[in-house]
C-alpha cells in the first residue's frame, strides 16, 4: 500500500479512536461494568477450589445474585464449593448490645461452607458484553501469520489461558482457540504490536496504561485497514486501562509507524479500505507526532475468575476485552 494511502488510513482511524475516547463510556462498557460489578475477586485458594471442582470456569455467583442478573441455575445442577468467610462484630467487654453501624471493626472468626455456580449452569437473560469486532478478514488472515512468523514470534492455540483472549510473552503469542475470525485477527494483532514494541530487550518499560493504550490503538487502526467494523470494542478496552484521548496522543507517532509497518505487509498493492466516517480531528498541541507531555452473606458469595498475575513484561487481552 502506498505510503499516502497507509498515512490516510492511519489517521482516518485515529482520528475516529481520539472522538470515541473523548465522548467517555460506551453504553456496551457501561452496562458491561454494571454486571461485572457483581463479581467478587477471591481469594488464590478460592480460585484453585473452583478449577479443582469445574475446569474452565469463567464467572460464578451464588443463587441468589444469579437470579437478580436475570438468569436462573438450571436444575440438576450442582454447586461448587468454596470457603465464605465468617466475620463477627469487634465488641469492648462493657460494649451493650446495637446495630451495626457503618464504622463498625469485624473480626475473621473462621470460614464456611457456600456454594457458587458457573454461568454455563446457569440460563437466561446474556450477561452483558463488549463490543467485538466484526467483518472477514479473508487473506489477511493468513498474511498476518506470516507476519508473525517472519517476526520470528510462535504463535499457538491454547485453551487454558482463558478467560484472556491472547497473550504475548516475548516471541511467544498464544490465543484462545475458537474466536471468531474477525476477534482472532484483531487479537492477534494486538498481541504483535506488544511484541514488535514491549518485548525487546533494548526498549525500556512502559505503564501498562501505554502499552495497552498503543497495542490496542494499532489494533483497530489495521482492522480498519483490512475494512473490518471495530464498534466501540477499541475505546472500551482502552478506557479499561484509563487510557484517554491524551494517552493516545502522546503515542501517535509510534502509532502510526507501526501501524504502517504492518499494513504494508497485508496490503502491499491493495487500495486503502471502504471510506471511513471522518470525525472532527484531534487539534492542538497533542496533535503533533512528537508531543509527549457485594454482599456479605455466603449464598450470594460470587467471583470473576481471572489467570494469575503475569510478570509485568507479559501482556494479554483478557475476558474484558
């Protein structure tokens, strides 16, 4: 693709990110933060009951907060166990008996049984999601691969870093078998563009907050390339991290560079693709290339289940992508 067009493309597509950041939340991040908000973190021993009991779980809640997202457990169903904990109201020896008040210490005074379940035991109402990118990538599918590999970089299918859609580690990309082919180009080049940036041993780190900001804007840059649909998916993710309009303009030019690296090699002669709704661009100074400037009771007990943290040079798209 000739270095206009690759320019035009570029900055069509960032110009398009820069106004979705600026407008703030999507309704598809809003609501999907509303219904992950009932999702409690466990503990590490929590966690390891669960893939002991149920490998392959991905979101669990008691019975009750189930019913309140909507959804039902289906019968038949058993539950998984965890350990609640149990937490008792701190009192003085001449302490009378009140309400509790907010200010109130508690003490752990042991643990208990409670019983969780999947969202695959359950039905009803579709959690809510986030916007995926949409459209065939059709030969650049394969192009990018190649890509991948003439980077030097393994790429392999591998089910148990779900919920996480991809990670990169450093010449080593892994995805999550069964993505759409729209998803899967559109992971996949999100995790290249953390390989040819992050994961050099001359380049120094960056706040996860810029890396994500950077591999995802390149991400929906190229997708809009090859003429997939990116929805709001880039924004969200990217507003996940508190990555904003300014974030992203302290990187345009890195942005762009690697952006054009890897449209050149999916589209070396092709035109650029189908007209893009142009949006107000980005002015002033951060426009120039180079400016830096829950509940408490145990049957409601719930939990995301997430991989464990990775090293830092690690980066991966996650379930909330």
């Amino acid at each position: 693709m000739p270095d206009e067009k690759v320019r035009k493309v570029a900055e069509e597509a960032l110009e398009r990110l820069a106004a979705a950041l600026e407008a703030g939340q999507s309704e598809a991040l809003k609501n999907y933060l509303a219904a992950i908000g009932r999702f409690h973190r466990y503990s590490w021993g929590n966690v390891m009951l669960i893939a002991a009991q149920r490998p392959g779980a991905t979101h669990v809640a008691g019975y009750h907060t189930w019913h309140d997202l909507g959804r039902f457990v289906k019968k038949g169903e058993k539950g998984i166990m965890i350990l609640a904990p149990m937490l008792v109201k701190q009192r003085d020896a001449s302490e009378t008996l009140h309400p509790i008040k907010k200010d109130d210490v508690f003490r752990l005074a042991g643990f208990r049984t409670a019983y969780v379940f999947d969202v695959e035991q359950t039905e009803g109402r579709p959690l809510p999601q986030f916007a995926t990118t949409t459209g065939d990538p059709k030969e650049t599918m394969e192009k990018l691969k190649s890509l991948v590999a003439k980077e030097g970089i393994s790429l392999e299918y591998d089910k148990t870093i779900a919920p996480a859609l991809g990670m990169s580690s450093g010449g080593r990309i892994r995805l999550v078998p069964g993505l759409s082919p729209a998803e899967e180009f559109s992971v996949l080049t999100h995790e290249l563009a953390h390989e040819m940036l992050h994961h050099r041993k001359d380049t120094a780190p960056l706040p996860k907050v810029v890396r994500e900001t950077q591999a995802e804007a390149i991400a929906f840059v190229v997708c809009r390339g090859v003429g997939l649909e990116t929805n709001t998916a880039a924004a969200d993710y990217i507003a996940l991290y508190n990555g904003d309009k300014k974030t992203l303009a302290e990187s345009l030019a890195v942005i762009q560079e690697t952006s054009a690296r890897i449209l050149d090699d999916l589209l070396p002669e092709q035109r650029p693709s189908q007209a893009q709704e142009r949006t107000p661009r980005i002015t002033g100074p951060e426009a120039q290339p180079n400016y830096f400037p829950n509940r408490s009771e145990s049957q409601n007990a719930e939990l995301s289940i997430s991989p464990p943290s990775t090293p830092d040079r690690t980066d991966s798209i996650s379930l909330d992508r």
